[in-house]
C-alpha cells in the first residue's frame, strides 16, 4: 500500500499502460539511488503488505539485465517509486516519454 496520498499524482503505468519513465537528476550519484533504495525496502520489510513490490525488486535483479549507467539509473528510480512514490517523484519522476 502507498503512502501516496494526492490524487493527480501518475501511478505506476502511463494512460493506456504505458510505464512511466524517471530521469535521475545528475546531483545524485547511483550510490546514493542504492542507498535510498535499500533504505526504503529496509523500512518496508516489516510490513507484510510489501510482497508484491520485493517481488518486482526480486524479478529485476534477478533478470541480471545488460543496461547502461542511465538505464540502471533509471531502473533504480522506478523500484524507489514502488516502495517511495513521492521521494521517487522529488528526484526524477515521472516524466513524459
């Protein structure tokens, strides 16, 4: 369940669902994305609601994909936005493709 709270706010999937796509701000290193990443299914991991979203971060590293520096940026902001919508949205997101 999210936190999320503000109606107008984009959800997980674009109109006709199409996915929603961040752009991590150049200020933030991938190491601080990780970190926030990690903290953030370190504080979900208490709540038994979070299946789903530690199923999606199991599904993504366990794909063991060939992506570029941005691309994993990318893919960062996204698994944050699953645990962390509005810190996702503050950092990078979403953003019209």
């Amino acid at each position: 369940m999210s936190n999320d709270t503000n109606p107008h706010r984009r959800k997980d999937s674009g109109t006709a669902g199409e996915p929603v796509h961040y752009e991590a701000p150049a200020w933030l290193s991938t190491d601080d994305l990780e970190q926030e990443l990690l903290l953030a299914v370190l504080a979900d991991s208490r709540i038994d609601c979070a299946e789903d979203r530690f199923r999606r971060l199991d599904d993504y590293f366990a794909a063991d994909l060939d992506e570029t520096e941005t691309q994993y940026r990318r893919s960062l902001l996204r698994l944050l936005a699953d645990f962390r919508p509005q810190l996702a949205e503050l950092l990078g997101g979403p953003r019209e493709h």
